[in-house]
C-alpha cells in the first residue's frame, strides 16, 4: 500500500505529549501534588521520587508505557496504580501477563509486599486447571504468555493441506474481556511480533480495557520495528501510528533483502524525532538515574583456542553456507552448528531421522568456565549462562567431576522456585547456577550471586542485557564480574558485535542519546 508523502509528514508534524518534564518536578513538588489527589493515596510501601513521578503520570494516564530498567520498581510502581484506581473505583479486576512461569511467584511475592490487600489468583497447572481458576473471585489474575495464547485459542484446520494450527476464538476473549478491565504487559517484548497469536490476542483483550500499561526496560533489541506492536497494543496507535505501514514510511527505509523480502532500517536523521515522539505515551528511567551508585560492574572476554578437529569440521559449516545459494534453513542450521561446535559438541539429525550428539575430545570452553569455577572467591557464588541444553549438561558433568555442587535451571527443571531458592541461600554449599537463559533471563532475583559466566551468549539484546540484570540490582553489594566466552575466529566474536551494535541503537532512541558506534 503506498502512502502519500503529505500524509506522512503530517503524522511526523503531530503535535505529541512528553513527560519527561515530570522527572525535573522536585520531590517536595510530587508529594504536593500526592496530597492533593483525591482520595489520597496509601502506598503500602513508600515510593521513591521517580515512582512517584511515574505514578502521578499514570493517575491521569491510562494508557501508558513505562521503559524503567530492571531494578527500578516496575512491579511496585503498577501495583501502586492498580490499587489506586481500585480505591477511586475506576477498574474491578485486573490481568497481569508475564513472560513465564516462574515470573507469577515472583508477581506474587510483590503484591504480599506492596500490595498485601489487593487478592491474587495465579492461572497455572493444566488448561483445565486455569479455566477452574478464572472462574474465582480476586483483584487481580496472573498468567504467562503462553498460557494466556492456550486459554484465548482452539485448534482449526489450516487453509491448505490437513494440519491443525491455533487461532483466536472469539468467544473465549469475550470471556477474558468480560472479566477484566485492567491489564499490564510485563516485559512488553512478548509482543513485539505483531503476526503473533500473542499480539493478536493481547490486542483483543486490551481494546476492551480501561487501563493499559506496558513495563519493560529493553522494549527492542537491534530493530527499532519492534516499538510498533508495543505501543499500538497499549494507545490503539496514537503514538506510532495505527497502521504499522505508516511508522516504517515516516521513521525508515526499505530495502529488498537477500531472500527477496523487505527489510526495513531507522533513517539516521529520524532518531531525535522517533525518540521524541515515543515520549507521549511513555516514560524512561534508567538504572543511573535513580538507583544511584551501584558496585562497578566489570566485563571480561575470555578467549579460548580451536583445534585441528573442529576446524575442520566448522569450515565445513562455513562451506555449506557458501554453497547454500541463500538457503534460509540451511543458513540456520548451520548457524546453530557453528555455535554448537564453539561449546564442544555438535548435535544432528540422521538420514534415518534419528538425532545424534558428538561430543568433542578437548572442550576449550568447558576448560575456562572450571578454571573461573576453581578460581570464585571465597563466599561467593556464580551464575553460569547457556543457550543449548546439550551445554547445560557438560557443564553440570564437568563440575560434578571436580566435586562442586550445583543447581540447574532449564526446561526441564521441575520445581524452579526451589532451585532457585537452594542457590541463593546464603547458608548453601551449592555455589554455582547452571541457567540456561530461556528459562532465568527475566524476573529473577539473583544478586546473591556477583560472578556470571556466558558459556553461551543469548544472541538479542534485550536477553542478554536482561540476563546480565540478574545480578546486578539493587541489593548487590560488592562488585560485579562477567566473563564471556568466546573463541576466537569464530561466530562467537560476530555475536558479541551484534550485541553492542544493538545496545548502541537502544541507548540513541529510548535514552535520546544520539551517537551510534
């Protein structure tokens, strides 16, 4: 569809809110204003002056994004809000969606904190088990993504040929929508696709409610495109456009790409305006701003060396790719190849269709992560991160070898909540956190911990600056310590380019930073 230019420069010409005008109000200013709302408030727990900020903002914004780093209360700041317009009567029941299981104990923990008289109900267990549950009484409901997608969606069969795939069922968002008025997406990320069934669904049940608020602190990675979804959802798209067509015509520039597709990049002299414009239904703070001066946090890429044997086999990798003419699935699994080999293994499927695993003689990779496991001060613990299951299981195997104790989060990690517990324990002789970051990367608490190992780096952005939140929050006392493996020549080093180029681009448009190294 091609928009015309007069259209374009309109919606770039708007006239918008900002607020951040509200982070220079004195706090003696907030707490006048505070006072002066009626009814009053009552915070369960006292907020800091940033909260305060944010709060009064919500008070009169209902439909609102908050870009609060991990560790500057978020949780605390919605709960704030929720309670609030419960007291004025402005919502009856409240949804709160979080990214994955072990994130609702954590949802849990911090309304008996900040908000002990609101009553929660956490939507787990089986399908069955949920929709037992929906059908009691509470302020407030809490339920991961996934989960969410399961209880708004039937299997129907798909256009062309016989398989099944899910799809939106409208009489099951009408009973989500009929029951809820209130809604919060934390870690708006998960909605980012705007073809997802997740946004599809969130987007449903939030056209339906008075209150909408987004929380995340990275709500994109190395695409700017990520935005849209997160802030249609939220203000029906009066910030970024209602058509995701109109946000790519004013702020980028499109491209064919390589498969024949689009892709679309941020036109460099649109940043100030773009950064500029997300300020009318959204706030910023970082962790600098107000948590004031944590313990220096200091990153260490650690090298290690390949041999005759996977150099081999990883230019062969290297040679499918050449010879794959632009083959996406190919170009993928060669990928996934390339790191495997980098960990020491490589995992494949037969022509039989049967998986196999080899593992590598010498291990490079497991070697350093136990010279740094051998080397953890005294009383410390350390937090070892992964992508590939495989991975997770070497490293357990190797420490085991050298007799150190360890707890492992992952998949199939049956009770989460206790793993987590037997770690950060301070009394706990189990020193080390195997995490693959799928399953640790958002929500956790994990700052007993001051070392953290990146066995395998996650490839976003937004997982990797999460997953290094983990242990540097509010409560860490003593300095922080990333090693990131890497070896050299490899994919592993164009991954950590990646990675820096697309926290370069968050920094230029969220925190209005304009230089892009």
């Amino acid at each position: 569809m091609v928009i015309a230019k007069a259209a374009v420069e309109k919606f770039r010409n708007r006239q918008l809110d900002d607020y951040d005008w509200v982070k220079d109000v004195s706090e003696s200013d907030l707490d006048e204003e505070l006072n002066n709302l009626i009814p009053k408030p009552d915070f369960h727990t006292p907020p800091f002056a940033h909260q305060k900020a944010a709060f009064l903002v919500g008070v009169n914004q209902n439909k609102f994004l908050y870009f609060l780093d991990m560790d500057t209360g978020k949780t605390k700041l919605v709960l704030d809000l929720l309670s609030y317009k419960f007291k004025c009567e402005e919502i009856g029941c409240a949804l709160v969606l979080v990214p994955n299981l072990v994130n609702i104990s954590g949802w849990e923990q911090e309304i008996d904190i900040h908000a002990p008289s609101l009553s929660a109900v956490s939507l787990i267990g089986t399908l069955s088990d949920r929709l037992a549950l929906f059908d009691t009484e509470a302020d407030i409901f809490i339920i991961n993504y996934a989960g969410l997608v399961a209880m708004c969606t039937t299997l129907v069969k798909a256009r062309r040929g016989t398989k099944k795939v899910r799809a939106e069922n409208l009489d099951l968002i009408k009973t989500f929508t009929n029951k809820f008025d209130a809604i919060i997406f934390d870690e708006s990320t998960a909605v980012k696709n705007h073809r997802s069934l997740t946004f599809r669904v969130g987007k449903a049940l939030a056209a339906r409610c008075t209150a909408r608020y987004a929380l995340t602190g990275t709500p994109f990675g190395r695409d700017p495109g990520d935005l849209w979804p997160q802030f249609n959802i939220i203000d029906g798209g009066e910030t970024l456009g209602q058509t995701l067509g109109i946000f790519r015509e004013a702020f980028f520039k499109q491209k064919k790409n390589y498969w024949g597709g689009y892709e679309y990049t941020l036109v460099k002299k649109r940043e100030p305006l773009l950064y500029h414009t997300l300020k009318n239904k959204s706030l910023r703070y970082s962790l600098k701003e107000v948590a004031g001066s944590l313990p220096a946090q200091t990153f260490v890429d650690t090298y290690v060396e390949s041999s005759d044997t996977l150099d081999k086999m990883y230019q062969d990798e290297i040679n499918k790719v050449i010879k794959s003419g632009g083959d996406y699935k190919m170009m993928k699994n060669c990928f996934v190849h390339m790191r495997m080999l980098t960990s020491g293994f490589l995992k494949f499927e037969s022509l039989e269709g049967e998986t196999h695993t080899i593992d590598l003689t010498v291990n490079p990779k497991i070697e350093a992560t136990m010279e740094l496991v051998q080397a953890l001060p005294h009383n410390c613990k350390m937090v070892i991160v992964h992508e590939f299951i495989h991975s997770g299981e070497l490293i357990e195997k190797a420490l085991t070898r050298l007799g150190i104790k360890s707890q492992r989060l992952w998949s199939g990690t049956k009770n989460k909540a206790r793993t987590i517990e037997r770690f950060v324990d301070a009394g706990s002789d189990h020193p080390i956190l195997i995490m693959n970051h799928q399953s640790g990367s958002k929500g956790l608490n994990l700052q007993r911990a001051n070392y953290m190992v990146f066995f395998e780096s996650p490839v976003s952005p937004i997982d990797r600056d999460q997953t290094e939140r983990r242990i540097y929050r509010t409560g860490q006392e003593r300095p922080v310590f990333y090693y990131n493996l890497m070896m050299r020549g490899t994919i592993d080093v164009k991954i950590k380019a990646y990675l820096k180029q697309g926290k370069d681009l968050f920094r230029a448009l969220v925190e209005g930073k304009e230089e892009l190294v």
